[in-house]
C-alpha cells in the first residue's frame, strides 16, 4: 500500500514549526517527514561539524530528542525515528549519512552525487568561515 507523506524543514529565513497536529512542541529538528495515515514521523537532524568528534554530535542529538519530542510522539501514538546526519567541516561524512539515504531507498548512483555534493557545500562553507575568521575582532 502506497502511503502519502508530508514534509517540513527549517530554514533560516523561514523557521518551521513542528506539525502542531502531531505534537506540540518547541523542538524543531532540521526535517520532518511524516505520514498522517501511518502514523509515522521520521526525525532529520543535520549537524557540521569537526569529524573527529562525530560519535559525541550523534549522542548528543539523540539525547536532546529522547528527553522530549520522541517520547511524547510514542505516546500520543506515532511512531518515531531519529537521523542524526553529520557531515564534517572537511567534507567527510559520518555513516549516518548513508543510513538515511538506505531507509529511503535512494538508489546508489542517487546516493553517490549526494554524498559529493554534501561533502563540497561543508567544504565551501567551511572555507567561507574561515575567510572571515578575523572580521568582528579588535585591533589593539
């Protein structure tokens, strides 16, 4: 059986809510994708950052998540599952990224351009900050 999904993400310039008719919550992860008619709710957060601490980034998301939002999701009777997506500040990526393109079924050719594409967007984000690095600070 085919089961329709909805999705929300938050943007910067356009914060999204969590779907207040899910759960009401303050929390808002990177992506929500969810199904009203199976009653599932599949949690995206993404985080960049220094890859040699990606176990401590995956902990601690699943910590901020398992306090609140997903407890309350299984109790209002959804079922609910997390991705932690870490992706370094250097362009490698974490085996998070893969897991969350293998529940989706994203084929491998698919899978193979979005992992060189998240790996180049961190690179040039990362190089990016690192060409402002000295504005904002003082000159004695």
């Amino acid at each position: 059986a085919v089961v329709s999904t909805q999705s929300t993400g938050d943007e910067d310039n356009l914060p999204a809510q969590f779907p207040q008719h899910i759960y009401c919550t303050a929390v808002r992860p990177d992506i929500v994708v969810w199904s009203d008619e199976g009653k599932e709710v599949i949690l995206v957060e993404l985080t960049v950052g220094d890859e040699s601490n990606f176990s401590d980034q995956v902990e601690r998301k699943k910590a901020r998540y398992n306090r609140e939002l997903i407890p309350g999701l299984l109790g209002s009777g959804w079922k609910a599952r997390l991705f932690t997506v870490e992706i370094g500040c250097r362009g490698f990526w974490h085996h998070t990224l893969p897991a969350l393109l293998n529940y989706f079924g994203v084929a491998k050719r698919v899978k193979k351009a979005v992992f060189q594409e998240a790996a180049l967007v961190a690179l040039k984000c990362s190089y990016a900050i690192w060409l402002v690095r000295e504005r904002g600070k003082r000159r004695p």
